[in-house]
C-alpha cells in the first residue's frame, strides 16, 4: 500500500509536489482519475517537446494502470511501442478563486502528474472491447453495451488505439476552500472575494 501511495518525502524530486506542498494529496490520484476527461500526455518527439490531449480510461480497480484511447497511426502512439516514457496529466477545475488582491487570484483545482510507460503485455481484443465499453461508460454514466448503442465490431476494435500504460510515479496536488489574500473575510473592505464555479466566467 505504501509503495501505492508514497509521501512526497519518498517521491524523486522531478515527481514531488514542490510548490505548495502542503497541498500534496497524491493518495487521492486515483479518485481524480476516475473524475477526469482530458489527459495531456507529454512527450519529445524528434527532439522537440510535444503535448497531446487525449481521452483516457482510470479503472479505481486497477490503480497503477492508464488506458489512452487515440488514432493507431499518430505518433503518441508510435513513441509508447517504442518503449520511450511520458508524462501524463489530469486537472480538475473546481472553482474559480476571486481576491481583494491581484496575487491572491487563484483556482480551486484537482490534479494528477504521472510518469508512466507502455505495459509490456497490451488487452488482447476482448479485453479491449471491455475497456472501450466501460471507457464509454464513464464518459456517459448509464450508457450499455447492445441496448444505448450497437455492440463494438471487430473492424471498430482494429481501426481503435488503446494502449494500456503502467504508471511507475505518481503525485497528486489539491487547492480548496476560499481566498486567501489580506482583507479577504472583511467584507467591509473595498473589493470582493470569493469562489465562482468554473463556468462563470463571461
């Protein structure tokens, strides 16, 4: 369980949480992997660095393990057979945090950094078909396999990517709860502070 969940005092130091270590949640990754969407998964290609969003699957029961759903012929794709490693990362937005003071903006966030490689073993296809369908699952809650939508054929799981990565690091970062700059609980001071949802923006 320990080498699951490690400290940031136990982490190499290109994986710990520096900045704001107090934040350091890394023991809750995989509770923000399964709430995700969107992985950016970093790479170097032809040596200059590259960052590809991608749709993903986190399985709560397989907590080391990455599933990147993608197109077989990109070069992500390519750059993981070849055994190279990459960094992913996942961020939840929670709110948008408002101050008194211009430092003291902020946003409330859940995020996930891994260093990760692909699994010597791959999903064989019917593993495939089964990671793709609770992938979709996730994606939208309640969705079934032959009743939502048609049963995934054999050319769909050909003509699909799924790479199966192992994560060998780990480091999970939280922000919650207000702002915090000078003056913000007073509501007597000139100035407003507070958290807006992500979506508040105009």
């Amino acid at each position: 369980m320990n080498e699951m969940r490690p400290s940031a005092a136990a982490l190499p130091a290109h994986v710990a949480v520096r900045a704001h270590a107090e934040r350091d949640r890394t023991e809750r990754a995989p509770e923000i992997l399964a709430r995700g969407l969107v992985a950016h998964v970093a790479f170097v290609d032809d040596g200059e660095p590259v960052v590809i969003p991608m749709t993903y699957h986190a399985d709560p029961g397989e907590p080391r393990r990455l599933y990147l759903h993608g197109g077989p012929r990109g070069r992500l794709m390519q750059h993981l057979a070849s055994g190279a490693p990459v960094c992913v990362a996942v961020t939840l937005v929670d709110g948008l945090v408002y101050s008194r003071t211009a430092l003291d903006h902020s946003v409330n966030y859940r995020s996930v950094v891994m260093f990760a490689r692909a699994a010597a073993e791959q999903p064989d296809p019917e593993q495939r078909r089964r990671i793709l369908e609770a992938m979709i699952g996730r994606y939208f809650a309640g969705r079934t396999a032959g009743v939502d939508y048609a049963a995934i054929p054999e050319a769909h799981l050909r003509a699909t990517a799924l790479v199966a990565l192992d994560i060998e690091r780990w480091s999970a970062k939280v922000r919650e709860g207000g702002p915090n700059g000078p003056g913000d609980d007073d509501p007597t001071l000139p100035g407003s502070a507070g958290v807006a949802p992500p979506g508040a923006r105009s």
